[in-house]
C-alpha cells in the first residue's frame, strides 16, 4: 500500500534578496518545515484506527491482544493471536461493525430483488499489465444481490448435491472463523435489504442470540445453530467465500476453507490448503512482480480497509462451475464458424477482500456476473477499449484469459461498434484508448443501469 507524499516546491530565478530577506525566508521555511515534521508524526493514519490493541474485551478490563498497532499490522505476526475460547467469549453476532471500523450498509429500501441488475462493471485497463488492481471497497455494496438470486441459489444447491467436498471444505481450527464470516454476512443482509431478511430469537435461543435467519425470497427460516456456517451462506448467498489464514510456521497465508460455485478449471478440492504462491503458480507475471506485494499486502490489511477488484474474461454462454477437464472447456479449443454473437459474454468475478476483526483471517468473496458483448455497443469508449486489449494485450496475459474462442466473432462486432460510436459523436474521434475515469464502470453507466432495471 502506497503512501501520498507531499512535496514542497521552491524556485527562487531572477530576483535579487538581501541578507534579511534571506533570513527572514529561512527562518519561516524552517518553522514550516518542523510544522510539517510535526503533524506527519502526531497525525493518526487510517490505518491505526481499528488496530487489534484497540478492541474491547467482551468481559471489559484490558484487550485480549495486547499488542500495538506496530505489531499488529506492520510486523510480521500472524494478526490471528485469539484462541477459539477468547472469541468465543464475545458471544454470537458481537457488533462487527464497531470491531473492524467498517459501518454496516445503508438500507436500501427501493431495491427489488425480481428487477436489479449488478452494476455494470467493465474492469478494462491499458495498458494492460498485470497488477493487483484494488480499489477501496464500498461498504453498501460488500454483497450485491440481484435478479438471478433465485436461479443461483438453486444452481448452487444442485451443484453441492453432485459435487459435494469439491465444493465445500474447510479444514480443522477452521470453526471460529466460519461462525465469524456467517454472522457478518447475515449482518449485512439484514440492514442492507430488510425487506426481504431478518434475525430472529427465539424461544430455542441458548443465549439471547438470533438462532433463526428468516429469507422471505424464498420463503425459508434457517435454524443458524443446527446448520453449518458455510452451508447457510450456500443457500442464502449467491457469492463464494475463500477463507485465507496465516500458517505461524511457515508465516505464508493459506487456503483453509470455502465454497466455490463458481470456479473456473479448478475446485476448493484442488486449492484447500494452498498458500498464496501455489494458488497463483499459473498466473503470469505473479512471482516475478506481484509475489511479494501480496504477501506484504496480505500481512498488513487492516480490518478497517477492506478493497475490491475485478477480473474478466469473454465466454461462450455462461459457464459457472468448470471444475479440471470439464467439458465446457472442449469449447476453448476450437473456433466455431457458426458462433453466434448473442452466445458471447463477459464474465466479471467481481471481488472483495477483507479481515475478519476477531480470527484475524482474511475472506475473499466473489460471485460471476455476465453481460451480453452486445450491451457494448452503446457504452462510451468500451468496445474500442476492450478491442484494444484484444489486439494487443500481453501475449501470456491473454494466453491466460484464453478469450481466442470467441474472438473470431467479438472482434468485428466491437470494430463496427467503435467506429459508430466515433460517427454518432458518442465518442470523440481519434480518441487514444485508456484506462477509463470512471474504472471499473464507465461514463453515464448509472443512467443506462437505472432505466434497465426500473428504479
């Protein structure tokens, strides 16, 4: 994570000082510079707000991790220092928003789960490198529901029913931090969209505590102490959860457990217990120039910071769990005369990553949004820059995407697409193709996004 810098330039041409004035200059510079030193050093960062050592005790007294900020985040300690007893000792669903610094959502009361559309998200860059992309998360938008809610949770229950573990696995000391991200979760659905969820205590409670989530989409009162954590985000949650801890031996973050519906030439069977390294071998670039920021990055998230970023790629149809030689992928291999252009998608994994304030453990959570190419054609600029990366994108980078099966059919639709917007006025001709302001959307994207769902 980069810090802002703040510079002060100085030029003195053509001017004659006297003595005094040189002293009197130099006096001022030297009390403005001791100011600067002095608000740098006192100034409180971000960063320090939310530190482990700032936590209450849920008995009160001192803090269960006795460590300052420097500890907690800049050195290299694990951040994952509480026993499975001391966060138990917080009770269920603690107020997570207090803990991690990270409010809870608005609540949207106009949203209409049978009519929403995700944002449009068109996460194209040039020039096209690899990087880690990360933007600041937005706290309304942690979980984004839409209209394919249903569709999904039903997709992913058939696809737990046939592929079980491949699926859902999470390995032993696990426990505290699946209990942990479900409480959050549910949290969020609750003041994000209230008109659809709920928590209720019971009579059955053991402890005051909501024992039951209420989902009135789908007409369900789930019993949250009888379910496993991870198989209620299944069945209310159309988004994938990866669960990444610290290993204190090996000081390297693991996989150590999640769902994946979603996943594309691999499984949580495949990845479970990996670290970082090993889960990013085939991406190209990553350990000559991005190995070490994430790990850096990895060790120093804050609980108070979560991002978010996106990754793309252009399919035929709409793929969602491809698990290794899955014969989706047979459609990679050729190119196929008679693809229709309506067969083609962008697909945006849009992601978020944040720390767990109690396990110290970092989720990353992602669900797959796709998108018609042909919503391009009236989007400012998009299909002369998508066209670019196409063209003249990395070739390992592009290799890795393994967009070739369609290109054959996308390319001379987004040619004819960016030379009519260039006639029409919607995009100034001889535009150089760039990274877009308004990244990872693009311009008028809110008004074209509204008028299509209805609200």
């Amino acid at each position: 994570m980069s810090a802002s810098t703040f510079t002060l330039p100085l030029q003195l041409s053509n001017v004659s000082i006297s003595y005094l004035s040189i002293g009197l200059i130099g006096t001022v510079f030297l009390l403005f510079a001791t100011l600067v030193r002095a608000y740098l050093r006192y100034k409180p960062s971000p960063l320090r707000r939310f530190s482990f050592s700032k936590l209450p005790h849920p008995n009160g007294g001192n803090p269960v991790v006795k460590v300052s900020h420097q500890d907690s985040i800049y050195d290299e300690s694990p951040n994952t220092t509480r026993t499975d007893d001391e966060i138990a000792a917080y009770g269920r669903f603690p107020d997570y928003a207090a803990l991690s610094g990270v409010p809870l959502p608005t609540a949207y009361p106009k949203f209409d789960i049978i009519k929403a559309l995700p944002r449009p998200y068109r996460p194209f860059r040039w020039a096209y490198h690899q990087t880690m992309s990360f933007k600041k998360m937005e706290p309304d938008w942690w979980l984004e529901l839409e209209n394919t809610y249903i569709e999904r949770l039903a997709q992913r229950q058939e696809l737990y029913g046939a592929y079980g573990s491949e699926i859902i696995q999470v390995l032993p000391g696990m426990e505290a931090a699946c209990q942990e991200l479900m409480e959050m979760v549910l949290q969020f659905l609750v003041a994000r969209y209230p008109q659809y969820f709920s928590l209720e205590v019971t009579s059955s409670s053991p402890d005051g505590k909501p024992d039951v989530f209420v989902n009135r989409v789908i007409n369900i009162r789930e019993n949250i102490l009888q379910t496993p954590p991870l198989e209620v985000l299944l069945k209310h949650v159309p988004e994938d959860f990866a669960l990444v801890k610290r290993n204190k031996d090996t000081g390297e973050y693991e996989f150590r457990g999640g769902i994946a519906c979603s996943s594309l030439g691999w499984s949580v069977k495949t990845k479970i217990g990996q670290g970082l390294r090993e889960l990013h071998k085939i991406v190209p670039d990553y350990k000559e120039k991005m190995a070490k920021s994430m790990d850096r990055f990895f060790t120093k998230l804050p609980t108070s910071a979560p991002i978010q970023r996106g990754s793309w790629g252009l399919e035929y149809e709409k793929p969602l769990f491809c698990p290794p030689n899955h014969p989706h992928f047979l459609h990679r291999l050729t190119q196929n005369p008679d693809m229709p252009l309506s067969s083609i998608f962008l697909r945006v994994d849009w992601q978020t990553l944040r720390r767990l304030p109690l396990s110290g453990c970092i989720v990353f959570n992602f669900k797959a949004l796709f998108t018609p190419l042909s919503e391009f054609q009236d989007e400012p600029k998009v299909p002369a820059l998508l066209l670019k990366i196409l063209k003249e994108g990395k070739k390992s980078i592009m290799e890795y995407k393994d967009t070739w099966h369609v290109e054959h059919v996308a390319t001379p639709a987004l040619e004819e697409w960016a030379k009519e917007q260039e006639t029409n006025g919607l995009v100034k001709e001889g535009w150089e193709e760039e990274t877009l302001e308004e990244y990872p959307l693009f311009e008028r994207w809110e008004e074209k996004w509204r008028k299509q769902q209805g609200f």
